[in-house]
C-alpha cells in the first residue's frame, strides 16, 4: 500500500509529490494522459511560487521572464497605479514561465527522487474505506493508499460521497496570443481593466503574452481576424502604454468560469488545485493559489506520523490551513471581475479614486502588493 497517491501530474499535483520527496514516504503519480501534456499557455506565476518551486528542486530558472512591475489602469476613468517588487523588498513580484518548461522541471525532479509517475492511467473508480483509499484505472489496475490527493483539475472529484461544486459563468471568453511592440517591456506587466474585461500584457523573453477578455462572439471574431486587423484591434482597445503593436501569433480563446468545491477533504482524501478551485485569470492567482495548496499539503505529510496519514485530525489540519486563502483568493478575484465591468459614473469615480490611493499610499499598496505575492496565507 502506498503513503500517498497522487491523481493528476500537472504542476500542482507534481509540486506535492516534489515537494514531499524528501520526506521518505511512499508517493507515486497517476496521468490520465499518455505523456505530458504539449501545452502551449505561458503562466504567471507569484515570487512566492518562485521560491516554493526552488524548495522543490524543480524552477526552470533559464526559461522565466522576471515581472518586476505591474502597471494598473482603467479604460474609460480615471485613476492607475504601478506596483513595485521595490515596494516589498524583492527582485520581482512573479515570473512568467512556459507551462512545458515548469512541467519538465518537476517531472525531471520526481524522477531524480524516485517518485513514479504513471502515464496512461484515467481514474474509473474511487473507494473510500477507514483504512484506505482505492483508486481502480481504466486499464484494469488500482492502487491502494493511505491519501489520497486529487490534483487532476475536477475530473474526478464528484466520484466522492458528498463532493459537489458551485460554478459561476462569466460569460466571456479569454483570448490569447504573443505580441511584439516597438520598444522593451523592461519587465513591467499591464492590468488594463475595460467595461468587456480586462486585458493583460505578461513579458515573456522579448514578448508579451496576451489576455484578452471578451464576450464569446466578440472573442471569436477576434480570432477570426487577420494579424493586422487584430493587431490594430487590440491597440485601440488598450492603448499605448506598452507601446505599438507590431505582431500577434498563437492566437487562442477559451471560456472563463468559476469553479469552487464544497470542501476541499473528504474520507482519505484531500482535493488541490483546479480541482479544488478553478479561477478567472484576472490578477494572475489561480496557479499560485493552487501551489500554495502544494506548500500546505507537502508540509503536512511531513509532519504527519505514517499511521496517521489521511486521518480525520490531518484532513482537519489541512482544511483549517487553507481555508481562509483558498476563500480569500476566490473571493478577490470574483469581486475584481465584477467590480470593473460596471460603467457607471459612480462606480468608475471611485474605481479611480482606489487606484489613486494605491498610487499615493505606500502602506496600501505595499499591503495589495502582499497579497498578490503570498495570498492571504501571511
């Protein structure tokens, strides 16, 4: 029987097991898919990740894009801010890294530390008993363990007595692509709140990488759209705070939802990440938080006694260790969603007047900026 079995090799899921390789326990990862995922998605990922990841042996250092500012405005009001890594002391608020750059530096350190990570196993059945949790595969195989974790984005979380999610559409869909410009990002990413949704420019080597928010026949005629139209497109909507637009390649869209799970523990069983929890993309949180989740987890199962892995007193500890942050983060996000898409007067005035405080207030955004960095954990 297994310590831990972990469903999911994402970064999350591959972060516990990186994190806990130290801990002598026997851990071992399970993928639905057959190799690791060709993801093409740039992520945005908090200092805090950064130094969480470094923990764990597995920061792809070479291949991350330093953001060492973040430049906030509001399209149609008053009011912008720019937040500073000086304001909190550090070399960088986050870091954007290619999501197959940090999923080869964690599989690279799992396989370093002797922790399996099987392919081709997709989760059928999940039976839960006092003594242990059974995950049967639908190649024919199981697996029994003391925990089980449940990193695989929700795929398998309703499987289990008592789990159910509440879900939230926002009706919009986040269109992507990488942009060049006419001059240096210099490392400053862009929040550029608009009555569609906001948009965001992420540095990525020389580039940007591109979030914009719009409604699904708006982001589908986006991306219908030739390069130069779309790239004229975009300067019209965002401005020229990065500078001019100059090319757009990739481009991609998906739908925006929220997504939150009842309770993040069940009977030997602890649910992470986008499985626990999935994000609007606004502010950059749902990876970190995720990660976060990781940390909390990884500190845990080393914390534990063997016999007392996946016990009602550790499935407590974890609960009550995440649940202001993972509803803080949900929280937040939810609001700014909401919050800077409504248009009238009032509400941009003070909108503005917010981001002025910010602008003015080193306390203020010295606090903000915290949060953004190490959720509401500190």
């Amino acid at each position: 029987m297994l310590d831990v079995a972990i469903i999911g090799g994402g970064p999350v899921g591959a972060a516990v097991a990186a994190l806990a390789a130290g801990s002598g326990l026997r851990i071992e990862v399970f993928e639905a898919r057959d190799e690791a995922p060709a993801d093409a998605r740039t992520l945005a990922l908090s200092y805090a990740s950064r130094e969480r990841l470094r923990d764990a042996m597995a920061w792809p250092a070479a291949e991350a894009t330093a953001i060492t500012a973040i430049h906030v405005s509001q399209k149609g009001g008053p009011g912008r801010t720019r937040i500073d890594a000086a304001d909190l002391g550090l070399p960088a608020l986050g870091y954007t890294v290619p999501f197959a750059a940090l999923q080869r530096a964690l599989h690279e350190r799992l396989a370093a530390a002797g922790v399996p990570v099987h392919f081709g196993h997709a989760c059928s059945e999940i039976r839960l008993d006092e003594s242990a949790a059974t995950v049967g595969f639908a190649n024919g195989s199981d697996v029994r363990a003391r925990l089980l974790v449940l990193a695989d984005g929700g795929a398998n979380a309703t499987r289990i007595p008592g789990i159910a999610f509440t879900e939230k559409d926002y009706a919009q869909n986040a269109v992507v692509a990488a942009v060049r410009t006419d001059r240096p990002h210099g490392h400053v990413a862009y929040e550029r709140f608009t009555a569609q949704g906001p948009v965001a420019l992420l540095p990525v080597d020389d580039r940007f990488a591109l979030v914009w928010t719009a409604t699904p026949g708006r982001a589908a005629g986006l991306c219908a759209l030739d390069e130069s139209a779309f790239v004229s497109a975009l300067q019209e909507h965002f401005g020229d705070r990065a500078g001019r637009f100059l090319s757009a390649s990739s481009r991609g869209a998906f739908p925006l939802r929220l997504r939150a799970v009842n309770t993040p523990v069940a009977l030997r069983t602890v649910i992470v990440g986008n499985a626990a929890q999935a994000l609007h993309p606004i502010a950059g949180q749902g990876l970190n938080l995720g990660l976060r989740d990781a940390g909390a987890l990884a500190a845990l199962l080393a914390a534990t006694p063997v016999p007392q892995l996946g016990s009602m007193a550790m499935l407590d500890a974890y609960r009550a260790a995440r649940r202001r942050d993972a509803a803080r983060g949900i929280g937040f996000t939810d609001f700014l969603v909401s919050a800077f898409t409504d248009t009238r007067a009032l509400p941009t005035l003070g909108r503005g007047a917010a981001l002025l405080a910010l602008d003015l207030f080193r306390p203020a955004r010295r606090f903000f900026a915290r949060r953004m960095v190490y959720g509401a954990s500190r």
